[in-house]
C-alpha cells in the first residue's frame, strides 16, 4: 500500500484521485469551515487589558524605576 498527498483545488485533486492505478479505499478530506464574521471575538483596547490586569498589579505609590535606581544597590541588599 502506498499513501500519497494529493493538493490542489476540488477538480485537480478528483482528476487525481481518478487517475490513481489500483484502488483507493480511503480518503482524508479537510474542508475549512466559512468564517462567520459576527462570530469572531472582538479585539480588546490597551484599557481592557490593563483593567483585567488591576488585581495583580502592586500600587506602591511613587517609584524610581530609572535605570541607575535598578541597577544601584540599596542599604541591605
């Protein structure tokens, strides 16, 4: 037994199939599904995002995030 991948559009891939010597016994169609567009998800703002991220985010106030504050080593550290 052989297996071969056959592509092409619906005619070139049953000309195919239709010229194959011996007999097919199987096939393996994959057909894509039309798209609804009403169904997709729509795509969330930079605010949405931020708004599902506020139960993780740590208010501290004011804080130095320069550069030389990160890299600098405070007393204890």
């Amino acid at each position: 037994m052989t297996t071969r991948v056959l592509t092409g559009s619906k005619q070139q891939i049953a000309q195919q199939v239709a010229s194959l010597e011996g007999e097919v016994r199987e096939a393996i169609v994959f057909v894509d599904e039309p798209i609804d567009p009403s169904a997709l998800p729509v795509p969330a703002t930079v605010e949405d995002l931020f708004r599902e991220m506020e139960p993780y985010m740590a208010n501290v106030g004011q804080v130095d995030d320069s550069r030389e504050a990160i890299y600098t080593l405070m007393e204890g550290e």
